[in-house]
C-alpha cells in the first residue's frame, strides 16, 4: 500500500479558457494530460469568467464538487443548480456552461474503469478499493489504520492499495471520499 500526501499549495497552476487549474495527480504517472491517455486525473480549478465553457474530454466521467459556493450550470442546454459541496456527475464529453465563478474539485476517470464512486463523509469508513482519494474540505486529521495524517484544507490523500487490502478509515472533519478499482 502507498499513500501520497499532495498538499494544495504543492500545486502548480496552469490557464484553461475559463480560470486556472491546479493538477494534484494524473495516474499513471507516464500518462500525459495533453494526450488524454490517463486512467484519473484530480485537479482543483477556478471558475473566473461567467459564462465559462468546460473543457470536453470524450472518453471521460467527471465528478465536481464546488468548494466556495453553489453553481448554476447548463448540461447539454438543461439548466441546473447545485449547492455547495453538492457532487456533480457527467459525461466529460458533454456540453458544460458554468455562470458562476467559484472553485472546484474535479476528478475525471476514463470510462474504461468499470467502478468509481466519490461521496462527501466524516463518519468512519472500511474498504479495499485499488485506489482511495480523500481530499480535505476543511483542515482535518485521516487516521488510515490507525495512523493520522494531518491535511489542511483542499489537501489530498491518495491510497494505492493494489493488493486490495482491507483500510479502516476515520474522518475528524468532512472529505470527499473516492473510490476506484480497475484491472491492470
């Protein structure tokens, strides 16, 4: 089992059309962005023009999550509005129109990985996922087995665990909590 801590302020920013994006991890590690060959990729963006298009990735499922406010978005030309921390999903090659400025938490997984999922908890959790994300809303402590790791807010904890052995986890404060299996 490896466990990586990518704290936000590691993180270094690129532009997209509509703000900055700040990359915490692309996986595997040989993938390459531009290429669009990764399995996942978690990253954290601001939203800074209104109206702001998304970037489409054919391909690709997409979680995001708003970290400072709600969003009112149009997905393929249906309005919708989330709440803060509400977890958006969709098609990464759909047409996405933000017209609110923000920022977000996004995690995009090839649609080749059969099992994924991403929850917000703070209560105890037990799994064996291949891999296991949990990013900090707010400055809290992960115990993993036991051992505590302490994460400032919009920090990542990242969980190979290719063997799928089995992780007790505990939350002192509300994470999104992500989980991912595939097949190598």
């Amino acid at each position: 089992m490896n466990i990586h801590l990518l704290p936000k302020k590691d993180c270094t920013a690129s532009i997209w059309s509509g703000g900055l994006t700040y990359e915490y991890l692309i996986y595997p590690k040989t993938a390459n962005y531009t290429d669009r060959d990764f399995i996942f990729r978690i990253s954290s963006a601001t939203i800074e023009k209104e109206p702001s298009e998304f970037t489409k990735f054919k391909g690709y499922y997409r979680y995001l999550v708003m970290l400072d406010n709600g969003l009112q978005i149009e997905i393929n030309k249906e309005k919708k509005v989330y709440e803060k921390y509400e977890i958006m999903e969709f098609n990464s090659d759909d047409e996405v129109t933000s017209y609110t400025k923000g920022i977000d938490f996004n995690w995009m997984v090839s649609e080749k990985v059969s099992h994924h999922k991403l929850k917000i908890t703070n209560s105890n959790q037990s799994c064996n996922a291949q891999i296991i994300i949990l990013f900090s809303l707010h400055a809290t402590v992960i115990k993993i087995n036991e051992k505590p790791y302490h994460l400032e807010s919009y920090d990542l904890l990242v969980i190979e665990n290719q063997k799928k052995e089995h992780i007790m986890l505990a939350f002192s404060n509300e994470c999104l909590f992500g989980i991912l299996d595939f097949k190598i």
